[in-house]
C-alpha cells in the first residue's frame, strides 16, 4: 500500500504502477481512492473488529515463514540429492515453480507440501522446523544442515577405505582445535 503510494506521489499513473508491481489496475485504484463520504444510515449493530490486512507478496515482501519453508525444502532437496527440476517432475510442476518455493516469492500449498514431503521422504511438520511457536522469526540453520556440510558428508560416506576415513577424522579434530585458538595472520614479504 505504502509502494503504491510512494510511486503516485513520485508522479507515476495508475497504469504504470499496476504493471510495475505487477498488480491489477483495480488494486491500484482502491488503495489510491479517497475513501468515501459516509452517508447516513440506520443504526446496525456493532460490526465485529476489522480485520488485519491481508500480506500481499509483491507490495510487502515475502513472508518470513514462507521463506523458512522454501529453505527447509531445499535444505531437505539437497540432502536428498535431487535437482529442482527432479524435484518439480515428481510432483507435476516446473522447476520455476520450485525456485520460487525455496526462495519464499510463492506459498506452498498443503497439498503440495504434502507431496514434497513424501518425494523427499520428510514429514511436513520438518519443514516447519527451527520457527519459535509460530512466530515470524524463523531461525538460521545450523552448520550441520548448511549445503557444505551435507556434501562433505556425501564425499566422506563414499571413501572406501577405513584408515582414511579415520586419518581424515583426526585431521579435522586438529585443524578445528588449532581454530579455536587465534592463528597469526602471516607475515607478508614487499615487493622489490
């Protein structure tokens, strides 16, 4: 609402802020209209509380827990090991589709959700994961779920052997002790 008003005043027409925002010509005119002289009427009863306006994607933003959502399909996606178009054929949309899923810039459906969860092989409610109560905060993921970490573990499960898998265990239980303690920058020779 604030946009569409912001473009008004920056001088545009009703036409071009509708095909900016990409919203209809009506929604335009409804959010710029004054409001109406109120005519009088007959005592009616109390109406109930006005309700909260609806979010609207292009003009707010994408909902934070949808965003989430998006982030946990293709957190589970990736650790599944499929591609966005594998993705959108087993459950009859374009890979498109699924970008903006995981981007949050389109809400995923029950139904569809659903069925993201039974290709993935996850229940819906992990998807939901990591939101505090329902609140709009959701939280970042942790390292063990970032895309390096799940294809670190893919590489490592594929060496076959026993000893170095165990060498690069020890390996990274030193490199992460000696991080823990500040390392000197190195020492930087000029050019002559």
């Amino acid at each position: 609402m604030a946009r569409i008003q912001a473009l008004k005043a920056g001088g545009l027409t009703d036409v071009e802020i509708a095909t900016k925002l990409q919203v209809g010509l009506p929604t335009v005119r409804r959010v710029l209209a004054p409001p109406a002289a109120a005519k009088p009427r007959a005592a009616r009863p109390a109406a109930p509380a006005e309700r909260p306006r609806r979010r609207v994607a292009i003009i707010d933003g994408p909902s934070p827990v949808d965003v989430h959502v998006g982030r946990q399909v293709r957190l589970y996606r990736t650790v599944a090991g499929l591609s966005q178009t594998q993705l959108a054929e087993a459950i009859g949309l374009t890979f498109q589709q699924v970008q903006k899923y995981e981007r949050g810039g389109n809400r995923i459906s029950a139904s569809k959700l659903v069925q993201i969860g039974q290709v993935l092989g996850t229940p819906v409610t992990a998807f939901f994961d990591g939101l505090e109560g329902g609140a709009e905060t959701p939280q970042e993921p942790g390292i063990m779920l970032r895309r390096e970490a799940i294809e670190l573990s893919r590489a490592y499960e594929r060496i076959a052997s026993s000893d170095l898998r165990q060498s690069l265990m020890e390996l990274f239980h030193r490199l992460g002790d000696k991080l823990t303690t500040p390392v000197p920058a190195p020492k930087r020779q000029s050019a002559r």
